[in-house]
C-alpha cells in the first residue's frame, strides 16, 4: 500500500490546482481545514460502508426480526450520506448535482436503492434483491462521493494501474 499515503492524497500540487475545493467552506458552522475535511470524509465514509457490510450476515435474521437489519441499514445509511457533508455543505451539494452526468446519475441510483432496499425488507423479504440493492447503493454512493473530491479520479486511477499490474 505504498501507493496510498499522505504525500499521494494532499500533494500541494493537486491541492493548488483544485484551489476551489480548498478554500471553499462546506458550511458556515464547519471552521475545518482542508486535511480534517477530507479525513472526516473518509472515516465518516468508511464508517457507513461497514455498517452496510455488516448488515450482510444480518440478512439471516431477516425473517424474524427485520427493525434489527433496519437499524444496522439506517446507522450506516446516515453516517454515508452525512460523510459527504464534510466535502461540500448541502447548498454547494445541491449546485453540484447537476454539473456533472456521473455524479447525478449515482445520486439517484443511490437514491432509488435505498427506495428499493427498505420496501424489500419490510414488504417483500428477498435476501437476494436486497443484497443486490446494497451493493448497487454502496457503489453509487462511492461514485457519488469520490466525484466530489477533484483529485479523486485520478488517485483512483493510479491505484488500479498499480493493482493491475502486480
């Protein structure tokens, strides 16, 4: 994991080319700098995406209590989507939307397998279509979230060259 370390995610050079992002305050009451953001950003993220992991095993407890796997799917629902308040604030979020085809389209995905996940759960019960949601959420909500980042494409790109070629 060479490829991966602070110099690689807060390069001076990218973070001057991506000025927008750094001096941009996410909200009024964030009085955070650039490097707690982004740190924010990715604990919050990892945060949400384990408890959509966890939620899993949950699937066999479906059956018999479903508010279980509920709680586990909110928790990590909130913490995931909250994580993108550390980038940008819900106003800049909202403007940002519809700039880019990407990162709309992997909002409402994102948005509509939530949709699907919970009437899955609570009035169908197909572990199958579930799991399916979950996984289909978890990557739009990454897509959606690494599109915030300016220099996220290219660290993403540069991690699976490295991937592939070992």
């Amino acid at each position: 994991m060479d490829f991966i370390d602070e110099q690689t995610l807060l390069n001076p050079e990218t973070l001057q080319q991506t000025s927008e992002f750094a001096l941009e305050k996410p909200c009024i009451c964030f009085h955070l700098s650039l490097r707690a953001r982004i740190f924010g950003f990715l604990c919050t993220f990892t945060f949400g995406g384990v408890f959509l992991i966890l939620c899993i095993p949950l699937l066999g407890t479906l059956l018999v209590a479903p508010s279980v796997f509920g709680i586990f799917y909110s928790m990590g629902l909130i913490l995931l989507f909250s994580s993108m308040l550390f980038l940008y604030g819900p106003k800049q979020q909202f403007l940002k939307l519809f700039s880019s085809p990407l990162r709309c389209i992997s909002f409402f995905v994102c948005i509509i397998a939530t949709i699907f996940t919970f009437f899955c759960v609570f009035k169908f019960r197909y572990i199958l279509f579930i799991l399916l949601s979950i996984l289909l959420q978890l990557g739009a909500s990454m897509c959606y979230g690494f599109s915030l980042l300016p220099f996220s494409q290219s660290l993403t790109e540069r991690c699976f060259k490295k991937q592939s070629t070992n």
